[in-house]
C-alpha cells in the first residue's frame, strides 16, 4: 500500500525538526504583522512609585530618567537603621527634588522584648530624616515568628501602634503580602509559571499551613483597622490574576492605593478588563516598575499603558512570569495623568 500524501509529509518533518529542544531553549519568534509603537518617553510626565536603587548610581538612574520623561523615582531601600539612612541621604545629595525613600521593616529584633514599641520610634525617626513611607515585606504572615514562637500575623494588634502612627505622621504603609496565585498551586503541567518555580522552588508555598485568601483577609483587616492610615499593595495588591477582587478591595477601603509594579505580564494578556479596571479606579492606580531603570523597560511600560498595540514582551527581570505576550491598553489621556504622576504626589507630597 502506498503512503499517502500527508503520510510523506508527516515523516519529512519528523526527519527535520528538532526533537531533542528543551523547553527553556524554546524561543519563538510571533509571525504576526501587526503595528508596532517605539513608545520613547512617557507621554506625561511619569513617577516611578515602586523601585529599588541601593546597588544603582543615582547619576545614571538621573540619565534614564530623564530620557523618558520619568520625573521622580520612589526608593524602597532593603537597608535598615543607620544603612538607611545612608541611603536616603545618598539619592537627596545628588537630587533632593527627584527621589523619595521608603523605610524597609526592621524585623532584626523581634524576639527580645520591647520590640513592638521600638517599631514604632524607628519610624518616626526615618520620617524625620525624610522617608515617605513604610514597606512591610511578605516576610510577614509567611515566616516570622513571635518571641513565643508563634506565626506572626499580619493584622496583629501588637502591630497596631505602627500602623496608627504612620498615619499620624501622614506617611503610608506599602504591603506586599503573599504572592501569585501561581505560587500557591502546585508545580506540575498545569501549573503556567511552572518554569519560573522549577527555577526557583523556594518560591512555592503549596502545601503550606496557610492559603493566600488567609493573609489577604489579614491585610485587609489592617486597611480597615486604620481608616486614617494610607496603605498602599504592592503589585496590584498581589492579586491582578483577579481585578473583580482588587476592585471590590478598592470599594471597601477608600485608604487603599495600589501599584502596578512588575505585574504589566498579568494586566497586558487581560487587556479589556484591565482597561475598564484603570478607567474606573484611576485616582487609585500608582505607576510603578520594580526593575532595573532602564530605558528599554520603562519603554514597554508606556507601550502597555499608552497604546493599542497587540502581542509584545512585557518588561520582566531576566526570568519571564509566564510563556505569554501582552497587548495594549491604549488608556485615556486623563487617566494617564492620573497613574503617571497625579495620584503619586497625594501620598508623597501629602
């Protein structure tokens, strides 16, 4: 019997193709002709809520932004006590009117006693020294412990007095609690950051003693504790996979901002639902990156927020989030305004 057309067909690409390819290895190239936009300063300018510079010369942050009409970057330095301070006088020498800093939580002593009380006094002494805010990490709730060996809480009250006084003292707190929903999955097939965690398998909490849902209900709890404190979640408030519940968030603490750092990967591949959330939330809505400032990658950012153009990178640290492009959104000019620079100024400048 003869073989048939595809049969022949079928064997000849068998015989070609690369079947040894690994999966990391797997690069291909989208065959799509569609417009494309080489989107080189923002198009009003831009504040970057979200960035860590301690390792960066601030002469060459200077440089890019101001390549890209990026007017002002906000500093969430790691460093602790006299390191911190360093660091903040640092960024003001060389540009008191460009940079910010937020304080980092000192977490160094926790298990000896008076603890929660110091909390409370190192930050009044970083804002005395100029920060603009507090950044409590997802340490919390994950893997701190009390002095009695407990499982430290978000919304524990011993941590109340903190909270309370930053919004005496007309600073806000910046949570980034948990991680994405991916991270809570388990690492198999069906798992879309399945790569990125096979990578990094310390950054899986499946199977933990805790669910995300959990500590999201904690840190909201917080929100609603402190009506006078301005909070802000980091990262979308670690929950882009699910805009519906950002939004609801939004609705039900009027104290509450969030930032869009290093998440355009979720936001860019849902690109209607993200618009609507920007254009119903844009007084709420911080620009913010949370990489390396350089040019190409605040340029994929104004990509993402000022045009409509479809199937493109999303700017990522060296390790991508997930085998997907994005598109988009093409946001109005009044909401640009807004996330780009608006909304930043009423917590940094009070």
């Amino acid at each position: 019997m003869k073989d048939e057309p595809e049969d022949k067909f079928i064997a000849m690409v068998s015989a070609t193709a690369k079947t040894d390819l690994r999966l990391v290895d797997f690069a291909p190239r989208a065959s799509l002709a569609v417009p494309a936009h080489d989107v080189r300063r923002a198009k009003y300018p831009a504040i970057d809520f979200h960035n860590h510079l301690d390792a960066q010369e601030p002469r060459e942050v200077l440089r890019v932004l101001d390549a890209c009409n990026v007017e002002r970057c906000v500093n969430i330095t790691m460093r602790v006590g006299d390191e911190a301070v360093e660091v903040l006088e640092r960024f003001r020498r060389a540009a008191p009117d460009r940079f910010h800093t937020v304080a980092w939580m000192d977490w160094r002593d926790l298990g000896e006693p008076g603890f929660f009380a110091r909390s409370v006094e190192r930050l009044e002494r970083i804002v005395a020294k100029g920060a603009r805010g507090l950044k409590v990490w997802k340490d919390l709730g994950l893997t701190l412990r009390d002095p009695g060996g407990s499982l430290l809480r978000v919304d524990d009250e011993r941590l109340a007095p903190l909270f309370e006084r930053a919004g005496e003292l007309g600073v806000f707190v910046m949570f980034h609690t948990a991680d994405p929903d991916a991270f809570f999955q388990p690492v198999d097939r069906f798992n879309e950051r399945y790569e990125e965690l096979s990578a990094h398998p310390d950054w899986g909490f499946h199977g933990s003693h805790f669910t995300k849902a959990e500590l999201m209900e904690q840190r909201n709890r917080v929100f609603a504790r402190h009506p006078r404190t301005r909070f802000v979640g980091a990262h979308v408030a670690e929950r882009p996979e699910c805009l519906a519940e950002v939004s609801r968030w939004l609705e039900e603490h009027p104290n509450f901002y969030v930032d869009i750092s290093a998440r355009a990967s979720e936001l860019g591949r849902q690109p209607c639902t993200a618009r609507e959330f920007f254009i119903g939330y844009s007084d709420r809505i911080l620009f913010g990156t949370d990489l390396v400032p350089r040019e190409e990658m605040y340029r994929l950012y104004f990509r993402f927020l000022e045009t409509a153009d479809e199937y493109f990178d999303y700017p990522s640290h060296a390790s991508r989030q997930g085998r997907w492009q994005i598109y988009g959104l093409r946001l109005p000019d009044e909401v640009l305004r807004r996330v780009y620079r608006d909304n930043a100024l009423r917590l940094l400048d009070g």
